[in-house]
C-alpha cells in the first residue's frame, strides 16, 4: 500500500524523507509541494522536484542567517540538506551520475551549516583507514569535557552519515550520548567524493572507527556501542563478531544473508540453479536483469548495488554478495546484542536468523503496520523505534548518570 505516490519505491523515499521530521528533517507541506512536481516514476523530474524545494530552503536559510535569525536558519539548513539527499537518492548509477555528486556535496554542505549553528556543534572529523581517512562528524552530547557513553553509527547502501544524525543522532544526543556518525567505504563521500567501494570486512571499517573512539578523552571507552541501520544492521553484526571493544550492539532491520536475500526474490527453480552455478540460470539472470536494469525504480536497486560495490554488471553484483553473510559469525559476536525487523519489510526479513545463532544476550522486538512502524527501519514511527531501542540501551550504558554527576550538590 502507498500513501504519496503509486510507485512503491518512489513511495517509500518519501516516507523516508519524511521520518526525519522529528529530528528537523522535514516539514509536511514542503514534501507535499515535491511529491506534487514528480511526474510518475521519471527520475528527472525526482531530481528536479526535490533539488527545487532544497533550493528554496537554501535561500530562506542563507536570509535568516544574514538576518541573526539562527534557529531558523538552522532548521532551514537541516531541511535543505535532507531534501538534497532525497534529490539524489535514485540516480545510483555507472558511472557516477554528476547530480549524484553534487546533490551529495549539497547535503553535507548545508548540513554543516545546520551543525555550526548548534548549540555544540560537532567536530568534522577524519578517521584514520589504510592510509587515507574515512570523513564522518563527532557530535557531543555535552561541553564538560566528561567521559561519557558513546554511539557509533553506521548505515546502509545509499544514506551519507549526515543523515543518520536526523535518524538516530539526534534522538541519541537528547538522551545523553556522545555520537559518531562516519561515511565507511561505499558510502556517502567516502563513495562519491573519494571513490571507495563498498566492502564485506565491517570488522576492519569499525576497528578504525573504535580506534578513534576511545582515544577521544570525553568518550568512555567502557560504554562504546555500535548502531547499525539498514544494511549497516547486517555491516554492524559482521563487525561485532571480531570488534570485542563493543559494549553492545543494535542492529535495526538488517539481512542475515545479502545473496540469500537477492535469491528469495526469484523463482525458487532459478534460485537452486543460482546456488549450483548453472549456467543456465546464470545466462538467465543476465538477460532478465539486462532488462530490469533500464526501468526507472525497478532497476534502481541493481543500478545502486552496481555502483556501490564497484562492478559492471548484474551478475557481477549478485556474485560479491555471496561474501555478505553472517553465517558462522553471528556465534562469535560476544556483547549485549539488540535486533529488530519490521513486519512488512522484505529487507530484514531474516533477522530472526541472526538471532537465533546469537549465543551472547541478546533481546528481538518485531515492529507492526498497526503501530504505523511496519516498514522499512520504521521509517514511518522512528520515535517507536527509538523508544525501544534506547530502553535497551540505557539500561546497559546508562548515559543519564553521566549528567547526574555533573549537577552541583544542593
């Protein structure tokens, strides 16, 4: 079922967009005024209606700072970032689409307007990896210099880590926690500005990522949990099974299997034919998917996979996802593990397996259509979302101690 728009793709990109409105992603009407402009599933006309919007947010923003008026420039930034990230999202193509490439630097520079006018503005940081830097922002979630609990966050497929501050970040720092949101390879500039692929060790990724953590003197590094969205909820568990500096781990609607995922979308007969390496189910898959790739939405997601890993072909995508699997790994993740999944989302449908393997406590929450949480990373309901994830949480890191030590004695 659609709410926006008739195409189920274009749909769900603006429920997306439009989940963010509690961390000041979003307003209703101006995503209306988008939806409006798009004309049926012409990706142009997507760009177009949402590069406008984002445009117009961006002169109200630059006015409203030149006029003194900082909260609502702020919020005009963060709202145009977020509709630049939406402007963008399906051009994922190779080579690169330059709109792509400028929607992405548009976001991040406007985000960085938003974040400057923050009572504590976050660091722009650089993460030391193999001999360059992975880009991301480390956000306080206060000034007294204290060591306290610690969010990293990771996400998924097509999403920069400015926008994972509006999905969890933002919710995180109101509770207490210091916040690490980071682009990994294959994503956001670490894909478009500097052109690293995607790959299947997390572990190495999140080592860095820790190791920039925990050198950091206001981070504890007793109380450092990892969050990982999207496909970062299957990227977050592969890490955690060898990263055991972890004190928890949250894995919000992820695949146990990104090749066993692809397979469940076929025919049951091509799929074994697959597994065995038929040549003829091989041959079909390119010729089936040679014609997929052309339609707009429905060849989204194979043009995305394409560029994010760094391949020519869909075939060639299929095969890298083989490496994508927790099998054999789920056992080995050794601190307090969170899962959930989403009753009407395909994409983390197999995260029951996760859990079952998991020998470390661990705690599965299922959401529903009827608490309007049902899809995709709750996009729809992330406050639900948020509510019970941060139960869990708290109860481990407690981050609200760390406030109480700072109030002065009465």
């Amino acid at each position: 079922m659609t709410t926006f728009l008739k195409d189920e793709l274009l749909d769900a990109q603006v429920q997306r967009t439009l989940g963010t409105a509690g961390a000041g992603g979003a307003d209703l009407g101006e995503c209306l005024a988008a939806v409006a402009a798009v004309d049926g599933t012409d990706l142009d006309s997507w760009h177009a209606a949402w590069t406008a919007v984002a445009d117009r947010l961006r002169r109200l923003a630059e006015a409203e700072e030149a006029a003194g008026n900082r909260e609502s420039a702020r919020g005009a930034y963060l709202r145009a970032g977020s509709y630049y990230r939406t402007a963008g999202v399906l051009l994922f193509t190779a080579p690169v689409d330059p709109r792509l490439a400028e929607c992405d630097a548009r976001q991040r520079e406007m985000f960085t307007a938003a974040f400057r006018l923050m009572d504590l503005p976050p660091e722009r940081v650089r993460i030391p990896f193999e001999g360059g830097t992975l880009p991301g922002w480390f956000f306080p979630a206060a000034a007294d210099g204290q060591p306290r609990a610690t969010l990293i966050l990771t996400g998924g497929y097509d999403g920069p880590c400015e926008e994972l501050y509006l999905l969890t970040g933002a919710a995180a720092l109101r509770r207490g926690y210091h916040v690490l949101a980071f682009d990994g390879p294959g994503q956001g500039a670490a894909l478009l500005q500097q052109g690293l692929t995607m790959r299947p060790d997390w572990e190495t990724v999140v080592a860095a990522a820790v190791d920039h953590t925990v050198a950091r003197p206001e981070v504890d590094p007793e109380r450092v949990a990892l969050v990982g969205l999207s496909l970062g909820a299957h990227l977050a568990p592969r890490a955690a099974s060898a990263e055991h500096r972890l004190a928890a781990l949250v894995a919000d609607c992820g695949a146990f299997s990104l090749y066993e995922g692809f397979l469940a979308r076929m025919p049951a007969s091509l799929a074994t034919g697959l597994r065995e390496n038929r040549a003829w189910a091989r041959l079909a898959v390119r010729v089936v998917t040679a014609r997929v790739l052309r339609k707009p939405t429905a060849g989204w997601a194979l043009r995305r996979g394409m560029q994010v890993h760094g391949v020519r072909s869909p075939l060639a995508y299929l095969d890298v996802l083989r490496d994508y699997t927790l099998a054999g790994r789920a056992e080995r993740i050794t601190c307090p593990t969170w899962v959930c999944n989403a009753e009407n989302d395909d994409i983390g449908a197999s995260a029951p397996e996760l859990v079952a393997r998991l020998t470390c406590p661990h705690e599965f929450v299922r959401f529903t259509a009827a608490d309007g949480a049902g899809d995709h990373c709750e996009a729809g309901a992330r406050s639900r979302y948020h509510a019970e994830s941060f139960r869990w949480l708290d109860a481990l890191l407690r981050p609200r101690e760390d406030s109480e030590r700072m109030k002065p004695a009465s």
